[in-house]
C-alpha cells in the first residue's frame, strides 16, 4: 500500500433531494456488471463500505555536531557528545479511526411503478451518493459528509549556533631586530610589526570556555549576593535565566544542536470479507530510515488485523435460505463489530472496536411506500415506517 502526507482538507455536506412522481408501488434492484440494462426511469443510490484510516505520527530527530565538539573532553570533560550529524526516527503514535465511502458492489437502482399516483416519493442523498433517507427528510445534525478523513503536517526547523564571545580574528605582534652599523659601532635596532590572523578551531573552542566560565561566574554572584546590588526578585529571577540560557546556547557549541519534526502520514485500507485474523501488511518502519514500503528488506514490519465478533452470522445464514424474490424495497446493511489491531512485529501498538459495514448483511424492506432514515456511514436502518395502504403512521425514533 503506498503512503503520503495528506494535506488538511474540508468536505462540505450537498445533499440532493429527489423528488419523483410515483405510486406506492415501485421496486429497488441491484446494479450488476454482467446483467442487461434496465430500460426504465429511476433513481441510483449507493451503500457505505467502511474504510479504516490509520493515521501514523512519526519524529525525526536531527543532530548536528558541534563545531568544538573535539574539544568538549579536553575543556569540559564531557565524553559523551556527537560527534558527527545523525538522524534517527522515532514512532511516536498510531490513531485508528474509520470513515464510509461508496462500496462499488453496492450500487441500487429505484425503479419506479406505473399507474395513477396520489403520492410523490423522495430520496436524499450525499454528495458521494450515499443514502439518507427516503420520504423523510434526514436529521439536520447528521455528520453525513464526513466520507473521508482529516490530516495535517507539522514541521519544525534547526535554529542557529549562538557565539557571541569574541571576534574571529586576534592582534599577532612580532618583533623584528635589525642590525644598523654607524662606523665601527653595531647597533640592534627593534621594530615591532602588528598583523591581524584568524583564530584557529581550538583558540574559538578555548574561548568560548573562557565565556562559559565568566558566565557561570556571574550567575554564581548574582545568586550569592556577591554583587553587592540589591535586586528585586523579579529582576533577579530575569536576569539569572538569561544567564542560564547564554549557557545553554554555548555548551551547544560543544555538544550539538537537536531539532525535532513531526510528520504525519495516513494509511487507508478497505477490510474484505476474506481478511479474518490474518496479519496484512501495512509498512516498514526503522529507527534509521523511518517509514518504508512493505518491499524493504530493513526495517520491522507494521500489519493491521481484524477480529470479527460473527454476530451476524446466523442472520446471514438465514438471509441465503430465503426464497429470491424479484420484489424488493430500499436495501440497507446490517454491520458487524470488529476489534482492529495494528501491532509492530508482535507488540500491540494500537486497538480499537466498530462496526464495519462489509462484514454484515445486506437485507432489504417490503416493496411498500415506507418513511426510512438510514445512517449514512454505515448503511444500516436508522427509523422505518410502513404501512400497506401506502399512507404513513408515526413512529418512534431512535437517538444516538
């Protein structure tokens, strides 16, 4: 499965109301590849199919040498430090979320009935095609638009070596001594020649210790009270974190400089009904190189599983010995529960429990006028109404 860096996007909800002319009668017939056209005016709609999103946060660590970093032992006693740039990769968290789109396989045609009607019938619809409702007029508070998922990217960048201390070159001064002879006398003459010459690595590293010290120096004096000015708290309190900060930013100089970016990246995957327990590959993820493909001979492998509760198994048995009918009213889905699993080789590193549609029913209403509102992420009733003279009776609903 390829991956990307999805930027943050909005989906507006257009639902389209249908309105058309109809008696009670009519009838709702499955969409195949294979089977002639129907010749006949109607209305096509869509069933949701679940699609698990995973979106993964991974943290790229950079470190850069300091520049006097091969004088860290030698002036600070520190042994410990880098030295050359590195990047490695942390997985920092695993979200498992879901959203509906439209299942391919699930596409409905309503053919209307013929005749003298009383009555007119009408669908609404998602801008995707999905189902809402049908003679009723989906709830105003339904997150019907939400077919796909949300991503951002964060970044971040290297700040800068800080070196105030002293300039980059020093005042070299050398004596030159001249031999001058007035007749029998021989004098030394002197002369003393001043050039400016570029400070080598170690003569910058020595002094910036050199600065280091007079900085500890002062915040000890200002901590001490041997400074012999009364100061107020607050200035006191400014003033020693500025130190402490220019101390900071020198020991960097030393011991390297670590910038840190978190990027995001999302994996879509339809479960089929044919996945079981098994394990399927997602990606690769290594502390060196990050997020890879599944091909990547490196890196330990990141798989999704589904576990499936079959509470609708009986039901589905008993759908296949009904007798086919060539009738049938809206078709819905019945969705099964399922616990997803993403793990890191064999650790666990993410969990989480929802329905999904394509591991349920599909079933479908009597052919009668009905009033139904349907939950458009998952396919499956949400209120029905129907009565066999084509007139509408009240009804309960249920809220989520």
């Amino acid at each position: 499965m390829k991956f990307s860096t999805i930027n943050k996007l909005s989906v507006i909800a257009v639902i389209a109301i249908i309105f058309l002319s109809s008696c009670s009668k009519f009838n709702v017939i499955k969409v195949k590849h294979y089977e002639k056209p129907v010749n006949e005016a109607g209305i096509y709609y869509a069933l949701p199919q679940t699609v698990v999103s995973i979106e993964v946060k991974v943290k790229k660590n950079d470190l850069v040498k300091g520049p006097y970093a091969a004088f860290a032992s030698k002036y600070l006693g520190l042994n410990n430090v880098a030295i050359a740039n590195s990047t490695t990769y942390e997985l920092a968290e695993i979200k498992v979320t879901n959203f509906a789109e439209p299942d391919s396989s699930q596409f409905y045609l309503v053919k209307l009935g013929k005749g003298h009607c009383k009555n007119s019938t009408f669908l609404a619809l998602n801008e995707a095609g999905l189902i809402l409702s049908a003679n009723e007029f989906p709830e105003s508070n339904e997150n019907s638009a939400d077919i796909k998922p949300n991503s951002e990217s964060f970044n971040s960048s290297f700040g800068n070596f800080s070196y105030f201390a002293d300039a980059n070159t020093f005042e070299k001064i050398d004596t030159i001594i001249e031999n001058v002879n007035l007749d029998t006398v021989s004098i030394a003459k002197q002369v003393l020649v001043k050039s400016l010459v570029e400070k080598s690595m170690e003569q910058k590293a020595k002094d910036a210790v050199d600065f280091i010290m007079r900085v500890k120096e002062n915040k000890f004096n200002l901590l001490s009270g041997t400074s012999e000015v009364n100061y107020e708290k607050s200035t006191l309190t400014y003033m020693i974190q500025e130190l402490e900060k220019l101390e900071s930013d020198y020991m960097k100089l030393f011991t390297g400089l670590t910038s840190t970016k978190t990027i995001k990246y999302r994996f879509n995957y339809i479960p089929q009904l044919s996945n079981g327990s098994n394990l399927i590959p997602l990606f690769k993820f290594s502390e060196k190189d990050g997020i890879m493909d599944t091909s990547s001979s490196d890196g330990d492998l990141i798989t999704i599983s589904f576990e499936r509760n079959f509470a609708t198994g009986q039901l589905a048995n008993f759908e296949n010995r009904k007798e086919n009918s060539n009738k049938h009213g809206f078709y819905y889905r019945i969705p099964e529960n399922a616990i997803v699993k993403i793990k890191e080789s064999n650790i666990l590193k993410a969990e989480a429990s929802f329905p999904i549609s394509q591991f349920g029913v599909v079933t479908s209403l009597p052919t009668q006028k009905s009033k139904v509102q349907f939950y458009p992420n998952s396919g499956a009733l949400k209120t029905v109404g129907i009565n066999r003279e084509g007139h509408f009776k009240g009804h309960g609903r249920r809220r989520h």
